[in-house]
C-alpha cells in the first residue's frame, strides 16, 4: 500500500510539472524551434529555387549569441548592394562614428587691397554632398578677406583618390554619375560653377586652374564639412553607388597614401575582418557600392558585420537609422507589406543582374534580436529571390501562435530584362 502510494505520488508529481508553465528559458527555446521549423518550410516550398540556383543564408541569435539556422553560409557569392554593408561597418568602426568629409579652400600669398598676390588651394573630399551653399560659403569667405583680384592660379588637390573614370570591375555600361574626387551637387561640376560663383561675386583671377597638392604652409580660409551619418542614410536607405563610393574612397585614403585606389581600400576593410576572427584571404573587396563583378562575400561576412555592429553599440546606433525598413521606406518601402515582418525587418538589399540579397536585421517573436543575411546567385529573375527573402523573413517576425501568412506577391511582373541596379 505505501509503495502504491509513493508510486501515485510520483505520479501525480509529474503530472503537476508537466501542468507547470513553461520557464523563459524553455518558452525561447520553443519559439527557436518553431522558427527553425518554419525556415525549413519555406526552404522545401522553394525546393526549385535550390535546386537552379546558388543559395546562401545564415540567420543568427544576437540576444543568445549563437546561430539559429545556416544554409550555406560560407559560400562565396556577389553581394550585390549588400556590399554597402561591409562598407558602413568598416567605416564606422575604423573612421568613428562622428567622422566627418571635408572640402577646403585655402591660399598663399599676401592679401594688400583687395588683392591676393598669390594662389587658391581646394583640396577635394570625395564629398558628394558639397552644394551651393558650400560653393556659397567659399565665395564668401574671400569676400570677409577682402579678396576680389587673385594674380595667381587656382591649385586643386585630388590626392584623396586615385583617377580612374570606372571602379575595378565594373561594366561600361554601368549607370554611375562620377566618380570624381572634387564634385558639385553630385556631378564633375565643381571647377566650372566655382568659376562662374566667383565672376557673380566680382572675384577676378589671372592665372588658370591647375593641379597640385596643398602647401603645408598655405592658410585655410574655409573647411565645409558633412557627418559621416548623412552619406549613410541616402547610400543605405537608397542604395546610392556613388555615396558608397565616397564612402569607400575615405576608407582608402585612411592607408595615408596620396592617390589611394581599390587596393588601398580592399586591404584596410581585409584589416577589419581579420578583427572579426574571419579569414581575410577568403573574400574580395573591389569597391564600396557593389557594382564589381569581382566581389565575392558569404552570408557569413554579412553577418559578423552586422554582430560586430551589434556588440558596439555606437556604431549600431548610426548604423541601424541608415538601413531601410520593411514596408516603410527604402528599397523595402513595397516589400513585405500587411505582415508582421513590416516594420520590424531592417534590412539592406542588392541586385543586379543574376543576384539579389538582403541582409539586415529584425525582432523574432520571443524578443530575441536576429542578424541575418540571404544571398541569392544564378537567378533568372530578381523578383525570385526577393519572393524567397521575403517568405523567410515573414517566417521570423510572426508571433509563434499564429500561422504565417504568404508573402506578397511581388509589384513588378517579371520580364526578360536585367535586374535594375541598387
């Protein structure tokens, strides 16, 4: 009888544990489960995709610091625009976060009745930003000097950069506005508006335009500077080449080279992912934007990226504001509309002919914050690719006890022309 009652006891024990709610701990790992099960889904539906195509993916757990699926990951593939990613990161976490690009006029000589016996100095900042006001600013700044006759030249410095017209890989036929390390408003403008800004504002100068680098002991008369935040939130949230470009550009030139170049670039950015305790050897760097054939990343890289800017808390901050938001604004502001996935996917995309990949980051249903990155090769249409991110991103967003819905279908109907750049 007392064993029959030590036994029903033992029982009734279980039963009252089993009857217990689940801990945190064994709710996310449910939720993890979940989520790998759900990913496994999408992976089967898109069986085809696999099968036709290159696919690479890794999805991993910020919050408890380990991986949550991989598919994949340590293929080398395009990066497409995604390349922008290792591009920010490398920037804020070797430029600081409160860098600033800056454009100067500077002059020798002696100033004596309103003439400057002597010449202009601008040294370039690949600044993509400098506008009117700047151009303003210059004009201005040698009218508080007195200055309206110059008998010498205007020197202009461009060895930031080097000089070539086209990145390393690119293709001819490329959409790309300049590449030029002393711009207006975008465009190979600069010297032409400089001149007409100065003859609107009775300024006169002998000499002619030129080339050279800065004195040491030439005076600076005006530095016009832009945060390193308003080239990221138009180069990631837009996916503007030309401000990647810059950006990369600024990179380079932090080997203390003049005429820095995609080599320069490529062995500062190697630099930072020997920090990331990856293999430097294993990748390609040959631009900032992602236009190059010639790049190659894995899923892997994308995301010790996005988990380097993660654990640093300053470069997440200007980091995360830069990337486009599911639904909302970007190059997501169509995608992943009317599901859990929009306003919660923060995510940078990239395609071009035969790619397209997103990687980024997002909140899984438990409240763990995920970094993930979806590389999708050999693609006949870009629009598949999309179709498949968005499924796998809808699949971690959604809350575990509702069934996740069908992505939406892509706007654009697929056609037989390339993918558009990003």
């Amino acid at each position: 009888m007392k064993a029959f009652r030590l036994d029903f006891l033992r029982r009734m024990g279980l039963l009252l544990i089993f009857a217990l709610p689940l801990t945190a701990e064994a709710q996310q790992d449910s939720c993890s489960l979940v989520l790998r099960q759900r990913l496994d889904s999408v992976m089967a539906v898109e069986s085809e995709v696999l099968e036709r195509t290159q696919c690479g993916l890794l999805i991993y757990d910020l919050t408890a610091d380990s991986v949550l699926y991989a598919h994949g990951q340590r293929q080398c593939l395009r990066p497409a625009s995604c390349q922008k990613v290792v591009t920010a990161v490398t920037a804020l976490a070797l430029l600081g976060t409160d860098y600033n690009y800056s454009t100067t006029l500077s002059l020798r000589g002696e100033v004596k009745d309103s003439t400057l016996s002597g010449d202009l100095y601008i040294r370039a900042g690949v600044d993509p930003l400098f506008s009117r006001d700047d151009l303003r600013a210059f004009v201005q700044g040698l009218q508080s000097r007195g200055i309206y006759h110059i008998t010498g030249d205007i020197f202009v410095d461009v060895s930031i950069r080097d000089t070539v017209k086209l990145g390393w890989g690119w293709c001819w036929d490329d959409d790309f506005k300049s590449y030029a390390a002393l711009m207006y408003g975008g465009r190979d403008t600069f010297m032409s508006n400089f001149q007409r800004a100065l003859r609107d504002a009775g300024i006169t100068v002998d000499g002619v335009q030129r080339r050279a680098r800065v004195p040491e002991e030439a005076e600076e008369v005006v530095r016009r500077t832009h945060t390193i935040d308003q080239i990221l939130m138009r180069m990631m949230k837009e996916s503007d080449n030309q401000y990647a470009e810059s950006l990369f550009a600024q990179i380079a030139a932090r080997s203390g080279k003049a005429y820095a170049g995609h080599k320069e670039g490529e062995a500062q950015v190697k630099r930072f992912i020997e920090r990331l305790q990856l293999t430097p050897s294993h990748y390609q760097i040959a631009d900032g934007s992602g236009l190059s054939l010639y790049n190659y990343a894995t899923p892997q890289l994308l995301v010790a990226m996005l988990r380097y800017a993660y654990q640093h808390g300053d470069v997440y901050e200007h980091l995360l504001p830069s990337l486009p938001i599911a639904g909302r604004d970007g190059t997501l502001r169509k995608r992943m509309r009317g599901t859990p996935a929009e306003g919660n996917v923060c995510a940078k995309t990239g395609s071009v002919t035969g790619i397209s990949t997103l990687a980024g980051y997002c909140t899984a249903p438990n409240g763990h914050r995920l970094a993930f990155a979806f590389m999708n090769q050999g693609l006949r249409y870009a629009a598949t690719g999309r179709a498949m991110q968005d499924r796998l991103c809808i699949a971690l967003t959604t809350p575990v006890a509702q069934p996740v819905v069908e992505a939406p279908q892509q706007e654009e109907e697929e056609t037989a022309e390339p993918a558009p750049e990003e």
